[in-house]
C-alpha cells in the first residue's frame, strides 16, 4: 500500500579515507536527501571543531545538467582551453601512457598528442564527468578549435562517460607534461571541483585555476560571501587534496576581517617556521654526516623559494626520519608540516574588499608580509542579492542603485600601488589567459603583499552564464576592464613597475553595456538618466586609461 510505503535501505560502497567516508555517509548524504533535520547532534561531534573533511563534493554525483559536453577528438587542436575555463573541473584533459590506455574502461576517446611535450609518449584524452557537470557550456564557446571539438548533448547519451571519468581522475598525473602555463597548468590536479556555484560561475574558474598552480601548498583564508559559500559549505567541501592527503587548507572568516584573518594565518606558520630554520641550522652545525649537512644546507637555500623548496623539504625530511639521532630532529619532525614554504592566499568578493573588509585589507597590504589577496570581482555584492557596492560602475542598476550608480568605481588597484610594494594586477580569464598565469606566477613569487584583481561576471548581471567568458573578453575589448601588472621588482631595477597588457579599445563601451541588463534596464526604466550616466562611465573608463598610459609611459 503506497500510504504505508517505506524506502529500501541503500547501501553505498563508497571508497576513500574512512574519515571522509564516514562523513560522506552520517552527514552528505542525508543532507543530500532533505534529511539534515532529522539528524541526532552527536552526528557532528567529529566536526565539533568546525573541522570538515576535504573533497566530500566528489560524493555527490547530483546529475543536474540536462545537457553535457561531449569531445571530437578528430576537431580537437589540444589547446586545453575547456579545461581551463571550466568552472567546476568537470572537464579535463589527461595524458596517458599505452598501459593506461590499454587498461581503460569501454568509451575513452583518444588522439595522439599532435605536438610539444609528450608527442610520441603519451596520448591525448579529455574527460567529462557527465553527473558533476552543470550543463552551462561555457567549455562549448571558449573552444578554440575553428570547427568546434565540444558540443552540448542530453546527459543521457553520455551516461558511458561516468566510468571513464572515474578511470582517469585515477591515472597518475604526469609532472613532464605539467607546468605554470595555460595549457600545462590543466595537467595538473584542480584542488577546487564540483561546487554548487551557478552554472558558468566566473569566479570558480578563477579559483581552480589558483589551486592548480600552487594547491598542494595553499593556505586560504575566505571571506564571507558567493565563495565560501561554494567554497565550504560543511560536509560537502569542493576543496579537495591529493592520494597523499596534500592539498589547501581552507578557512572562512567574517566580511570585516578576513584580510587579518589571513595575516594570521601566515604569521602563525612563519613563526613556526622560522623555529624549524634554526633547529635545521643546529642540526647542521653539529652533525657529522655529508649527506645531511648537504639536506640542511639545501632546504636553507631554498627556504623562499616555494616550487624549489617542495624537493628540498621532501629530500630533508626523509634524511632525517632515515636516522632521528637527537632531540632536535625529532622537535623538527613533529612539525615537519610547517617546514615547506606556504603559499598563503586572502580569497573575498568586492563586497569584502572594496567595501567593508577594505580596512583590514589595506592594514595588511601595508605590512609588507608575504601574502596573496585574490578579489573576485562581480562589482556587485553577490551572494546576498545584488547590492550595489564601491566597484558598481557608473550607470549601472543593483540593489540600493535602482535608478542607476551616481558616482564612479572605486580603483582599488591605483590606491594599493601607491604604497609602492605592493604587487598589483588585473586579469581577465579568457581576455588573455596567459596575462592572467603570468600574474598569479608573479603574485606568488613575489617576495611582499600581492593583489590580483579578477573580473567576474555573475548572473545578476543579468547575462546569458552560458557567454560568461565571451563577456569577459568584450569587457577588455571595450576598454571597460584594463588589463595591468604593477610588479615593484620592475622598479629595484630602475624599470618602469606599471605594465599595461589590454591593448586600445576595439569595440565602443556602449555596445558592451547593453549587452547586460543590469545597464540596458535603466535605458528602460530611467531614459532621462541613463543617457548621462553612460556617458559619465564612458568618460570614467577614458579617464582611467590614460591615466593607466601616463603611469606606464606609454
């Protein structure tokens, strides 16, 4: 009788660490099924703490895409770009050896690697997760191939694909095809997968892409807003680490003090670390053997050097478990974890940074530490509905601003270059990717606060998600988001530290603006505004420009 009906119990044979299982089991899929309520409290005596399992997001399988990309390999020109622009790294291309091909499940599509590394070693593979995806196709229209080598198709028809996937995410990672460039960079593992960001979500994008080039060695400290909402909603975490457990450790702290939060988080490690240099040089001093000494010596010379240090701390902490012959080695070996140079990361939205986290943020840009600010920005506040904020441009229609912005975007980029020694740039994923790569690499090696500014469209700019990237690209080509790096090592050198990457405006700014609704409604609403206020923006974006020319000497 339906009205006495009970559901079968479903065993899930899920694999991983027994702590993420365990999670994934007593708390994700319950809350999965809109069963959270029902939950006794000592469910989450594990996570008393706050402290969740990494990589839960990987469990979820939620299948909500009507349509999926599917991959020709006979279109395809290997450039990587679906990979890269990918908002929720449910595409990615792979290189396997001949066993792994051999060993692959029924469905993988392949093609010799036409090209550069790995030609004549590995083939060439890209897969989809057909139940993670989010169907927004965004991979479709950055295709770089001239007859497109992706299309959308019924998720059904692809249904083959899921133990594909499983397969490859399994395959080892190949380091010799791997590297800090657009297309080597989506070799490597993103350590941010499967969130519930919307579908065509720039930021996601974004912040894979961070976690690709420096994950395994990540520290995040994430204001409140649209991404740490996707960023860490507990038991369901999209961050995720390596077979090794290696991977970001991620934070979220309040809007107004985020940015502290984060200097926190990289003055407690410093601190540590700089008591594990001393014990290391003591070690030195007083040991006898060669072949330590040169280990010590080694981590020593590489101590700020991030991608370096990763050999030399792995090579000094096998010497030393090989023989613990001291107290000291064994003082070093229990917090062996702080030894290897971090790469600390402040991640908010322009709510966060413009706005009302803006003087901690600017507290610590001042204090000359080593950390990495990263500000997706919407120019609106997102997660919270669409309110205006200081990098809402002018003319355009948000929350508190119906009837159009009246004053100027706040150039949170020109106040933290006046310090002078502070690395500052603005990217633009698909605009130019490589800028962008360049940057981040910048950002990290620098040696003292860096702020990267990310231009980020967002569904309340009232935009097909679907175009997201392609709007990214008209927003540089209109002049409305100049591409600049400004790197004080330019200037040690006696070089000029502005760099001005876009180049002159190719489309008028106008044509932009109406292609998003958040502008061409207050043609609508208010055509006795509007008028003025875009030609106050336009004036805006010139003023800014030739200022941005003059400072670069151009």
């Amino acid at each position: 009788d339906w009205a006495d009906a009970v559901d079968a119990p479903v065993e899930h044979a899920l694999e991983g660490k027994s702590e993420l299982v365990k999670m994934v089991k007593d708390i994700l899929l319950p809350v999965g099924k809109m069963d959270g309520d029902s939950l006794p409290v000592s469910t989450f005596m594990p996570h008393v703490d706050g402290q969740f399992e990494q990589g839960a997001s990987a469990y979820e399988k939620r299948g909500v895409a009507v349509a999926v990309p599917t991959w020709d390999p006979s279109k395809c020109i290997q450039c990587n770009t679906c990979a890269y622009v990918c908002p929720h790294a449910t595409i990615r291309a792979y290189a396997l050896t001949e066993e792994e091909v051999k060993n692959a499940p029924e469905g993988l599509k392949t093609a010799p690697i036409k090209a550069g590394k790995g030609k004549g070693v590995y083939t060439y593979a890209i897969g989809v997760s057909p139940l993670d995806c989010m169907g927004c196709g965004v991979c479709v229209e950055a295709c770089l191939a001239k007859d497109k080598a992706i299309k959308m198709v019924p998720q059904e028809s692809e249904a083959q694909q899921a133990q594909v996937w499983d397969y490859l995410v399994k395959t080892a990672p190949k380091a010799d095809m791997q590297d800090n460039t657009v297309k080597g960079s989506q070799f490597k593992q993103p350590y941010l997968q499967f969130s519930g960001s919307c579908a065509g979500c720039a930021e996601t994008s974004y912040a894979r892409l961070v976690t690709q080039l420096f994950g395994d060695r990540m520290y995040i400290s994430n204001a409140t807003g649209c991404s740490s909402i996707w960023g860490g909603p507990a038991a369901t975490s999209p961050y995720t680490v390596t077979a090794e457990g290696r991977g970001p450790a991620w934070a979220n702290s309040l809007f107004e003090d985020n940015a502290e939060h984060g200097l926190g988080m990289y003055t407690a490690q410093a601190v540590i670390r700089e008591s594990l240099a001393n014990k290391v040089k003591e070690v030195m001093e007083k040991t006898t053997c060669d072949e330590r000494k040169a280990a010590c010596q080694a981590w020593l010379d590489t101590y700020n050097d991030g991608e370096a240090n990763k050999a030399a701390t792995k090579a000094l902490i096998e010497n030393l478990e090989a023989k613990v012959c001291c107290d000291t080695v064994k003082d070093i070996l229990s917090k062996k974890e702080y030894l290897s140079k971090k790469s600390v990361w402040i991640f908010g939205g322009d709510g966060w940074a413009y706005d009302i986290g803006y003087g901690g943020l600017d507290h610590v840009l001042a204090s000359g530490e080593d950390v990495n600010v990263f500000v997706f920005d919407t120019e609106v506040y997102s997660n919270t509905g669409g309110q205006s904020s200081k990098s809402t441009p002018t003319g355009s229609i948000a929350k508190f601003a119906a009837s159009g912005k009246k004053t100027r975007k706040k150039d949170l980029g020109m106040m933290a270059m006046s310090y002078g020694y502070v690395y500052v740039a603005t990217v633009a994923m698909s605009a130019d990717p490589a800028q962008l790569v360049k940057a981040l690499n910048e950002a990290e090696a620098y040696h003292g606060p860096s702020l990267v500014i990310a231009y980020a469209p967002c569904i309340n700019h009232g935009i097909n998600m679907s175009m997201a990237q392609a709007e990214i690209r008209k927003a540089v080509e209109a002049g409305y988001w100049p591409l600049y790096r400004f790197n004080p090592e330019l200037a040690e050198q006696g070089k000029n530290p502005l760099t001005l990457d876009s180049k002159e405006p190719s489309m008028a700014l106008y044509d932009f603006m109406k292609g998003e609704v958040r502008y061409a409604s207050l043609a609508k609403l208010f055509p006795d505004k509007a008028e003025a206020l875009f030609e106050q923006n336009e004036k805006d974006a010139a003023q800014r420009l030739a200022m941005y020319k003059k400072l670069a000497g151009e």
